[in-house]
C-alpha cells in the first residue's frame, strides 16, 4: 500500500492551465493484450473498453500465472473522493494501462489542487482452490482512508476478513508481515538488506 502526492510549485499553476497536455498522471501498466486472460472492475467482467473507475474501485487481472490487483482512492485536499480520474484502458501499443490523473489536464480549473491517491495493491499466484473470480471479489471488499492530522499522512486499508493495513505501522496497528521484507524503516530500503536475508545471514520470520 502506498500514497502518490505531488507537490505542485506554485509558479506552474498557469503553465498547466494553459497545456491541458501537460499533466501529473503515474500510470499502473498490466502487461499485454495478449497475455491477459481476464479482467474484472470490481467483481464484474470488464467488457475492454475505456472507463473510468468509481472511487475506489477495484481492478482485477488476471496475466500469464499470476492475479494482480489494485484498488486506488484519489481524494482532495479536504480529504473528498473524486471521480474521474482513474482510467482503465488499452493504449494503441495494446498494453493495458490504469491512469491515475493527480493534476492538469483539460478539466483543470484555476484554483485546483493536485488529488492524493491512495493505492493497495495486491498480486497472488493462483492456488488449487483459488479461482480468479474469489480474487476480485475479496479484493473490491478493501476500503482505503488516510487521516492528514499528523506527520507523516497516516494511510489505512480495511477488509471484512482481512487484518487492517496501516503506515506509518503502529502498536495498535502493526505491519502484518512482520519485519521479514521491511527491514529498514518507512520502507526505505538500504544496500544490503535482501542480500542478508538472502543469503540466509538474517532470518526470515514467518
């Protein structure tokens, strides 16, 4: 899980007004046409054409042997979702791509502020038992939410079946892995840290 912001300079503001071509968009790039078997928009079969997800809504793929998912939240600086800036679509490359417009573009009005964009990704290997339509369905269950009173941002996911994701980790809310991937702090990962674990100079906890 993670949170995309950007930090707008205020001397730009009349270079994005007047280029709706210039914009802040990260971009989740799935893979292929070719290679993917199946999609769903929350848990429905998504049809292939562009559309704009509901705020947040979840994507489902399903690509070679693998289901990734995301579910992402853009929200104002008052902390209101806002619809249509999420895109899911094929480019002309056919490499299917969700868009997350933070700034600019062609609805940009004078004033505005870039959206934050809470994201939760997931990416399982299909089991015996776990079928792709389970997947999507447990994966349009999350419900994102970040809380701009401290520092840093406070980012929370929450599932009916599933333990709470928080970050920054807290006692009431601890990281759910454990430390076996995160061994720096905030994430940050520093020379050496897989090296040890790989090489088995640090154990891995379950």
């Amino acid at each position: 899980m993670g949170r995309l912001h950007y930090e707008r300079p205020e001397d730009e503001e009349e270079r994005f007004l007047n280029d709706p071509m210039f914009y802040c968009e990260p971009r989740v790039l799935f893979g292929l046409r070719d290679a993917i078997q199946e999609v769903r928009i929350g848990n429905v079969d998504w049809g292939g054409g562009d559309i704009q997800l509901q705020p947040g809504q979840s994507v489902a793929v399903s690509y070679g042997d693998l289901y990734y998912g995301i579910v992402p939240l853009l929200l104002t600086e008052d902390g209101k979702a806002r619809q249509g800036h999420a895109r899911l679509a094929y480019s002309e490359d056919t490499e299917l791509r969700l868009h997350l417009r933070l700034y600019g573009g062609k609805s940009l009005q004078r004033g505005d502020h870039p959206l934050d964009c809470i994201v939760l990704v997931d990416v399982q290997e299909p089991g015996p038992d776990g079928s792709f339509a389970a997947f999507a369905e447990s994966l349009s269950h999350w419900s994102l939410s970040q809380d701009l009173s401290g520092d840093p941002v406070q980012i929370r996911a929450e599932h009916p079946d599933l333990p709470i994701i928080s970050f920054p980790y807290t006692e009431t809310y601890p990281d759910p892995i454990g430390d076996a991937l995160h061994i720096s702090p905030d994430l940050t990962l520093r020379p050496g840290d897989l090296v040890n674990l790989i090489s088995g100079d640090e154990p891995i906890d379950p």
